[in-house]
C-alpha cells in the first residue's frame, strides 16, 4: 500500500495515506520505544520524495550574509564527504508537522479549518546526527549582520490551487541557525532514509516539522529579512484571535498529548487495562500528564517513564479498571517544564495549526 511519491512501504495497520502525506496511526506506536523506527515514522511531502545520488549531492551557499556575497550561481559548495568531517553531533528530537491534530479543529471544537486532516499521527522522534548547521556557516563566512538562512529542498516546486510556489524553502532566523540545527545525514543510527530526506536534511528541535527542509540542496544566507510562502501564506495563525493579516511565522511547537489506542477503540468490562500515551511539548519537558477516564470529572496523575525531555517526548501510563459498560471518554492533560498544561480549546485558526487541546478520546466498554 504504497502511497504517490512516498518510497518506504506503508502497511494500512501503521499508517493512514492521505495525498502525498502519510500519518503514523498512534495506536501502532505503543510497540516502539523511546525513538520511533525509520519505518514507522510519518511522512509528510509537498510533492513527491526526490533520490539525489549521495555521490553527485552538493549544498551550496550563498547569498548578502556571506563575506563573499555571491548569487547561487557562484555559491560555496560542499559535498557530503565534506560535510562527514566536521564534528559530529547527535541529537534526539521530534520532527511534528504543524498541522499535527488538525482533523480534531472540526471533531472536538466544530470548526472548520483547511489543510491536510491529521489526527495526533504526525510526528515522530528520532535520534539525528550530522553537522552542526552553525559550523558551516562559520566556515562558509557568515558576516555578523547575516539575519536569516533560507534552507532549500531539492524536491519539485509545490503546485496547489494552480499556484506554483517554488522549492520548498523557508527561513530561518540566524540565531536559532546557530544554536541547535543539524544538517544531518543519519537518523537512528542509519543513512538517512530517502523519505525523510536523504543524503541531508536539516533538523530543527523544536520548531515546527516545516523548518526542517529535507533533500536541501542550497542555504541562502541574508543581510536583510528573506521570505517565502511558508512564512507568509503558510504557518502563520489566521483568524479573529490574531491581528489582521495573521501573527507571525511559526516557530515552536506547542503541546500536547495522545493515548496509544485507536479511536473508538473496545476494552473488556471487569478487566485492568494498562492505558498509555506519549506527551510533548515544543517549549520544555513534558513534567505532568493527568488523565481522566470520565470524560474529565475526576483526574488522576499518569506514571511517567521518562524525564522531562526537551524537544522529545515522554511516555506514561495509568492501569484502568472499568467499572460500568457502554461509551467513555478518556482524557490526557499534560504540563511542561514551561508552565504550560492543555487548554479545554485549541485556539481557531484558518488552517489548523499548533492544535493544543485536551483531546476527549471515545472507547467503548464491554
Ligand atoms: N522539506 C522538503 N524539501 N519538502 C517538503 O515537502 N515537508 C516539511 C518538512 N520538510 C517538506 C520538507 C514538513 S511540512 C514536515 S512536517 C516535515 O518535513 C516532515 O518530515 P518527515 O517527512 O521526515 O516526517
Ligand atoms: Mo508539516
């Protein structure tokens, strides 16, 4: 079950195919551990996964930011051999897109939102490594008034509604550039695979999946503020909470949390059912997670089984004794080294993004 422009097979049990994207369903996770296999983790393509040959791959860089302020067509190249010998670095991180949860705008809250309908699937952590992205800005020349990099895929332009956008790109601020992205080229231990970005992709903890450009092929680096659709049109907040003409790009992920159990899911009367699920955050550790199997009245404290990680995840559980049978809601709320915990609501945007709320997730039981 293949899906268009996705390479890695996608069994119907572990993923749901939409488009050219395909979400991780979350009940298939509770069988992996800490790190999400390279074959379980969600894809989410604008076009279709590209096969640069590693050998012939460059990353060329370019732009105002740079001592030498050349165009693309003079850019300093790098190839990955080069890129192979500078330090290396690992680093355990999610890759979320930002429209992780997007579906549950219209099935918790009734609003009507556009975008490619997530459930909570679209994510996954891995453990990454490769070069630091500041060491080869550094090397490159990077002048101290350089404001943005703008990472590029080497993958088709994105056409939607008869629009053509160009490469998938979108910039960076310098200082985030400096300070915890990776160009990398393994992911769990492995080459990186040709879904997720292969020979090199950056990765940026934290920040919505969208920053992480896959297959980049070039960096501008700029003296002056760049733009592109995926932070004007795209990844920004519209709608009557924000101010008119929408509030700024995104950047961190939010929070939330998601039960290891398929929607609707049937667990036997008079039985102890170990429930489990995994909760995030873009802004710290995850320290709390209370969960709540009456529909919210009563809230009990899950067991954590790991630390407050930042830019990862943690996974917890509650043993659960039904009492009654029929329908029940069962609710994660999770806090985070931040000091935030899940709203009641998420709030309303045009295109769905950053879906933080408590999410009421229907079982049936008998
Ligand atoms: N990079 C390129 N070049 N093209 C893309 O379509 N999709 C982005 C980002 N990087 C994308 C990309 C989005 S929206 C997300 S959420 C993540 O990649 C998904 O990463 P994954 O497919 O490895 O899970
Ligand atoms: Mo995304």
């Amino acid at each position: 079950s293949a899906a268009p422009g996705i390479v890695k097979p996608l069994p119907s049990e572990l993923f749901t195919v939409r488009g050219t994207n395909a979400e991780s369903n979350f009940a298939a996770l509770r069988d992996t551990g800490y790190l999400t296999p390279v074959e379980r983790f969600f894809v989410r393509n604008h076009t279709s996964t590209p096969q640069p040959a590693a050998r012939d791959w460059r990353l060329r860089l370019w732009g105002s930011g740079l001592r030498t302020n050349v165009g693309y067509d003079e850019a300093i190249t790098l190839d990955l051999d080069h890129l192979r010998r500078l330090p290396a670095h690992t680093h355990t991180a999610a890759i979320e897109c930002a429209g992780n949860g997007r579906s549950l705008y219209a099935s918790q809250q009734g609003e009507t939102v556009a975008g490619t309908p997530w459930t909570l699937g679209a994510i996954g952590v891995a453990r990454w490594r490769g070069a630091r992205l500041s060491d080869v800005l550094r090397r490159a020349g990077l002048r101290p008034d350089a404001v943005d990099v703008m990472p590029r895929g080497l993958d088709d332009p994105y056409v939607g509604g008869g629009i053509d956008y160009g490469r998938v790109r979108r910039p960076l601020p310098v200082a985030k550039a400096l300070d915890d992205v990776l160009l990398a080229y393994e992911m769990n231990g492995e080459p990186l695979a040709p879904d997720h970005g292969a020979p090199v992709r950056v990765v940026v903890p934290s920040w919505v999946g969208i920053s992480s450009i896959k297959w980049v092929g070039d960096i501008e680096v700029s003296a002056q503020p760049l733009y592109s659709p995926w932070n004007t049109e795209f990844y920004r907040m519209f709608g009557p909470a924000f101010p008119e003409g929408g509030g700024p790009p995104l950047t961190r992920q939010t929070l939330k949390s998601a039960f290891e159990l398929p929607f609707g899911a049937r667990l036997a009367a008079g039985a102890t059912h170990r429930l489990t699920g995994r909760s995030w955050s873009g802004a710290g550790g995850v320290c709390r997670v209370e969960v709540s199997t009456d529909g919210g009245v009563r809230w009990r404290h899950a067991h954590l089984w790991d630390e407050p990680r930042r830019d990862g995840w943690v996974r917890w559980s509650v043993d659960w004794r039904p009492a009654g049978v029929g329908p029940a809601l069962l609710l994660a709320r999770a806090s985070d080294t931040a000091g935030r915990t899940q709203p009641d609501r998420a709030t309303f945007n045009t295109q769905g993004y950053l879906f933080d709320a408590v999410v009421r997730h229907p079982v049936t039981i008998g």
